[in-house]
C-alpha cells in the first residue's frame, strides 16, 4: 500500500494497536502525527508527537494546519465490575474517555478532514468492542460508552458521506496490549481468554491495525458506517 502525500492523526499512538497503526502507517509513507500523554517509541522520521491528554480540558488540542486524510482515536478502557460495583463515577469516566473524547477530537479536526474530504476523501477510525454485538457479564458500562461510540460512527458516517468522510469502527476482542495486560497477566489467565474464543487465542495488535491502515486508506473508499469484528469469531460464532 501507498500511502505516499497522506496525512492521518492517531490518538494513542504510543502503545497497543495505536502504536501499531503508527508503524503501518509510516511504514506505507504517510506523515502521521501522534498525541498521547507519553512519547512513542517509534522513530520515523515520518512521525510527528505531541504530548496530549484527551482528558485534560485546560489545554487546547494542537492546531491540525491543511488537510488531513484520516484519523483513528484509539485511547479505550477496560472497566469491568459487577454492576452493583460499577458506580456512576465508572459509567462517567467511560463515557468520558471512549465518547467524549473522540467528539473533542473530531470537532476539532473536522475542518481539515473536510479539505482532505473535498480532495479526494478522508476517513475516520473510531474503536468499540466485542461486548456491545455480544453480552458480556460485568462489561455494563465500557458496553454502554462503546454502544455510544458505534451510535457516533453510524451518524457522522451519514452526516459526512456527502463531503466524502468516512467513518467505521473496528470491535476487538481481547488482544494483547497494555490495556489487556491486567486481564492476561499470567499462563492461567491467559489460556482461559484464548479458550474463550472460537479461534482458541486472543488478538495481537498488529493484525487488528491492519484492518485499521485498510479502512483508513483509500483501498477502503468504498466502507463506511461500519462496525467492523476482529474477534477471533466471538461475535459470530458458538
Ligand atoms: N486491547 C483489548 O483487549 C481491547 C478490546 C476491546 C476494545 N479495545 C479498544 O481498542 C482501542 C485500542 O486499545 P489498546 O488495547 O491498544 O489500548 P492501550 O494499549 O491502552 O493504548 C491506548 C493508547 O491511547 C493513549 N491514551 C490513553 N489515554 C489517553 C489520554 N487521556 N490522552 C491521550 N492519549 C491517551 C495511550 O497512550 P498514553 O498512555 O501514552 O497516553 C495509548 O497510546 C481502545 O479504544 C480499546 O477500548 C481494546
């Protein structure tokens, strides 16, 4: 894939399928900025970072100058309790982070996706999860905020497609990055994942950024208000 004159923004390119999508990306040529609170490892001289936390509303998000091809949030929770204990503040900080912060970031960048829209098309990459197509016990509200977060791509896919902005998803199941690493901390924790899953092992971030520099690219111009499982078959199988 070329990906030579493009330009794409990942939020939460230092770790995980972030990181991921920043070294597939680089790797096809693009210029690709990356804001997260802590420095990627990744060297390129393709790559541009910015210290960011999504979160933290004193700062304003970095100025985006000319057009930008595409964009994939990718900072996500695993919040998981019993519903009796998954307080509100569980629910908010979900919302917060999944919904809340993709919003800020597309509004902000709207304007230079819209020019990359009108010259020959943008696209944008939101993450949900597994556990919104399937109920999953104690996912109640990362569920609810990724539920909110496929409702978001759906919409903006309509509201956009007329300016040649696409919007998709990908739903994971567990794959093995940071955010996962509390859930396959050991051999038993491990196997017990993999054994859940028709494909019997979990995901690696590599294959599940794939999918991602795809449907960001132009090779997908076709895709869009999609929610796409990378699930090992969790969502379609039993
Ligand atoms: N891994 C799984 O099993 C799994 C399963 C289902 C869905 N997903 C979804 O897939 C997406 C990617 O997951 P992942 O496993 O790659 O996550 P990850 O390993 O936690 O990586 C998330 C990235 O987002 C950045 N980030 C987090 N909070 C941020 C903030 N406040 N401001 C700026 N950047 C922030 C992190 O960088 P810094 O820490 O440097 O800021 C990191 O680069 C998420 O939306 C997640 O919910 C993952």
């Amino acid at each position: 894939m070329n990906l030579k004159d493009k330009t794409y923004l990942v939020v939460g390119g230092s770790h995980g399928i972030g990181a991921e999508l920043v070294t597939q990306l680089t790797e096809a040529g693009a210029e690709v900025i990356c804001w997260s609170r802590t420095e990627p490892e990744n060297t390129s001289s393709k790559l541009r970072y910015s210290q960011v936390d999504i979160l933290d509303h004193n700062n304003d998000l970095p100025t985006i100058e000319g057009k930008l091809h595409g964009l994939a949030y990718c900072p996500g929770s695993i919040n998981l309790g019993s519903f009796p204990r998954l307080k509100l503040e569980a629910f908010e900080q979900d919302l917060e982070l999944n919904l809340l912060g993709a919003v800020r970031v597309l509004q902000h960048c709207i304007k230079a996706l819209s020019a990359a829209g009108a010259d020959g098309g943008a696209s944008v990459l939101l993450f949900s999860t597994v556990a919104v197509r399937v109920g999953l016990p104690f996912h109640a509200s990362i569920a609810a905020a990724k539920g909110a977060v496929e409702g978001l791509v759906r919409s903006l896919a309509a509201e956009y497609a007329p300016k040649n902005i696409r919007f998709n998803a990908i739903a994971p199941s567990l794959t093995d990055t940071p955010l996962a690493a509390g859930l396959l901390a050991d051999d038993k924790k491990r196997e017990a994942s993999a054994e859940r899953h028709p494909l019997k092992r979990v995901g690696n971030p590599k294959e599940t950024a794939s999918t991602g520099v795809h449907l960001l690219s132009p090779n997908a111009a076709w895709i869009t208000g999609q929610v796409i499982a990378i699930d090992g078959g969790m969502s379609a199988l039993r």
